[in-house]
C-alpha cells in the first residue's frame, strides 16, 4: 500500500511510524514532512493547505490511502477534495471539521444537546465584548473563533487584561480574521485530561487519556505554548470519569454531529476539565493532539492503520482497539526563546540507539545533518509499567541529547505523579 501523510511536525512523527509497522504499507510520502521524518518516509515538499497540489500528488502517485492530521487543511476540506478524487481518507470531511474550526459552533452544538461545558456569550462586535467584561466574573477565559495555532485562548485574571485580549483579537487583528468573533466563556477550575478518541460516526472508542503541559516553564509558569510535554494515562481520568464522560459528553457528541448532517469520522480530541460539578467540555478538536499524540499512539496495541481503514469505511465496532497497560511519558525538547523568537539551524545530535524514542517536530535536514527549524524541535517519548520509570526514562534519552539552545521543562509529570500518591490534585 502506498500511504500520504499531510503534516510536518512530531504528530505526523509518531503516526508515520505506527503505520510503518504494518506490513502492507511499502510507501508512505510526508507532505510536507521534515528533516527527521524523512528517514520514515519520503517528504514531498508540498504544504499542508495547497490542497490543490496534494490531491494532484495523490491522484498521480496512486496513493491507496490518505492521512490528513492537521487542523488547517481538514477545516480548508482536503477529506472532501481526495474523496471527490476516489481517494480514502482518515479525517473528517469539512462539514464536521468545523467542531474545531468555529469555537462559537461548538459552544453552540453544547449547548444545543446538552452536553456540559462552561457558560459563555458570543460577541461580533468589540465594543458589545468590551461592555460586557465590565461586569463579568474574573477571571474569564477569551477565545478566538476560529483556528489560531493552539494559541487562541487566553485566561484573563484581571479585568484589563480581559480588555486587552479583546482588543487584540477583535481590533488589532492578532489572531487574523480567526479573532472577528470571540467566545467568553466561565472560567472552570479542575484538572485537564485529554481524550483523542476513533470514531465512524457510529461507534466511539477513546484512547488512553492523557496530560498535556502547556505553560513554557517550569512549575506552569511563563507563555502558553502548544505543548511543552504530555504523560498518558492521565490519573485524574478515573473509571468513574471515564463512564461519565461517555454517557454525557463523547456519545452525545457524535450523536449531536449526526443530527446536525455532519457526521464525524475520524480522531476527535475531547479537551475536558473534571470540575467539581462533573467533567465538562473545554474544547474539541477535530484532529489527533500535538504532543498527546506522542504518548497515546506508543501504547496502542492494535494496528494503526487497521483501525484507521476501519473507521473510514464505518466499521470501527468489528475492531478490538487494545492499548498497553503501561505510562508513556513525553518531554517537548525546543528552542530557546519558543514560543516568541529563536534561532535556528543548530545541529542536532541524536544518539542512533534511541532514535525510536524520538519524534522530530522542528528540524531540517542540510548535507546529511539534522538542524534545528522550529520551536518546538523534538518530542522524546518513553515507556514503562509506572509513570515514575517513564518519566525517569524519557528525561534519561533527554540528556543523551543535544542541540545549542535546547531547553526544555524539568517537571513534565511531576503534577499527576503527585496526584497518584496524595490522590487528589
């Protein structure tokens, strides 16, 4: 089977080689692809939103099946155009892909079904924004409707800097036209979980829960990032939770798509936080998570891309998804300076024998040496029966690493590992 991959980053990493370990697949092309995933598959320099050229690509090079991982070009419709081409896909078409493209009509189907999640108003004027966060609780939470690169939330602890976050999304343009309309919504307090999840439209079956990290320091200190590292299982997401969550969230969901004619086939990523009240939706994704992806897929037992074909052609209930009852641990090696200005084009240096437990996310390759390109530049994932051997094992493959400029938090894990031993966050 020929196989394409539209993504360049640690994510399409971590699926590239999970497919790679079916024996049916003998070529998988990245498009784009970077510099490290190029000794897993052969990149195509194509971007991840010229739709256009990537269904020209597919259609020329046979490809048997696509694999669409980003938000941007699954929001843009690239399902629907390499369908339109004959060419199945893992992802949903654009009609579903909109629960991530447009916080207002996710917020709006919630509420439309009854599926928990935190109070909010929508706003299309600035000034309507403004009036009401005069007497909003604080803090509150601003978003921007539309995609903005993980970045478009921020958590305003203080009335002017709820102002200040509607300026900029709704008058200085910060986030483009994503910050034309902005939800704002209650501000829960509770741990996070993660939850990607396969669905046909018909069958939904969760992976292993997970715990992302997104403050750039140490301690959740410093600018929100896209991840600065992740641990799976996430503690907090107990059985109890787990049931929960199926009956009032993930099921309502797909049940919810399905009556809105937008059935969605694909990963969906529930961002959930367990509040005093019950687990509640924070956001939906309509995509595998970037970095949950690099500790959840390492414990999938079944075959990826099995379970993919499954879900594309709606038979996911026939398939037994079976996870390791094992901890995954990932620290998010990046540059110094991410998610604001770095530099680039330092040579990494990669131990041969741990090269399996490395996803490249930001690098370049330039006269058969591995060079630094992004901010976030390497996802090193780790395995083993306790989270406290997993953590300790991934940060052992972080320090036989090495690139000038690297930084990276020292305490991924370190929260839920104290959640397991005093029970409680």
């Amino acid at each position: 089977m020929k196989i394409m991959v539209i993504g360049g980053g640690g994510r399409e990493h971590a699926i590239i080689k999970k497919i790679k370990q079916n024996k049916n697949v003998n070529e998988i092309y990245a498009l784009p692809g970077n510099g490290g995933i190029s000794a897993d598959a052969k990149c195509v320099n194509i971007g991840a939103k010229d739709i256009e050229a990537i269904v020209e690509f597919a259609v020329s090079n046979l490809i048997d099946y696509a694999i669409v991982a980003p938000d941007d070009p699954l929001v843009l419709g690239a399902v629907d155009a390499l369908e339109k081409k004959g060419i199945k896909c893992f992802g949903p078409n654009k009609a579903a892909a909109i629960i991530e493209g447009s916080k207002v009509f996710s917020k709006n189907l919630m509420k439309k079904y009854g599926i928990p999640t935190a109070e909010y108003e929508v706003f299309e004027s600035a000034d309507k924004a403004l009036e009401y966060i005069e007497n909003a609780p604080i803090p509150t939470v601003i978003k921007a409707d539309g995609l903005a690169l993980g970045k478009g939330v921020i958590i305003a602890n203080t009335r002017e800097e709820a102002r200040e976050a509607v300026k900029g999304m709704m008058l200085e343009g910060m986030f483009g036209s994503s910050g034309s309309r902005v939800v704002i919504e209650e501000f829960l307090t509770g741990p996070e979980v993660s939850v990607l999840s396969f669905t046909d439209g018909k069958t939904v079956v969760p992976m292993v829960s997970s715990m992302d990290h997104k403050r750039a320091g140490d301690n959740d200190t410093g600018l929100n990032t896209g991840g600065m590292g992740t641990i799976a299982p996430n503690p907090c997401y107990t059985d109890e939770v787990a049931k929960e969550c199926m009956e009032k969230i993930f099921i309502p969901t797909i049940n919810a798509m399905n009556s809105e004619g937008r059935t969605f086939k694909g990963c969906l990523y529930f961002g959930l936080m367990i509040t005093p009240r019950g687990p509640k939706v924070i956001e939906y994704n309509c995509r595998f998570g970037d970095p949950e992806t690099q500790v959840v897929l390492p414990l999938l037992k079944t075959d990826l891309l099995d379970v993919m074909m499954a879900v594309t052609e709606g038979r996911l209930s026939e398939i037994k998804v079976e996870f390791e009852k094992e901890s995954a641990c990932c620290v998010i090696m990046a540059s110094k300076g991410y998610p604001l200005s770095y530099q680039k084009g330092y040579e990494i240096n990669i131990p041969e024998e741990i090269n399996d437990k490395v996803y490249v996310a930001g690098a370049a390759l330039k006269d058969g040496k591995l060079l630094t390109s992004g901010g976030r530049v390497l996802g090193v994932t780790a395995i083993a029966p306790t989270l406290e051997e997993a953590i300790e094992k991934s940060y052992g493959f972080v320090s036989e690493i090495s690139f000038e400029n690297a930084f990276y938090r020292k305490d991924i894990g370190k929260k839920a590992l104290d959640i397991i031993k005093n029970g409680k966050e």
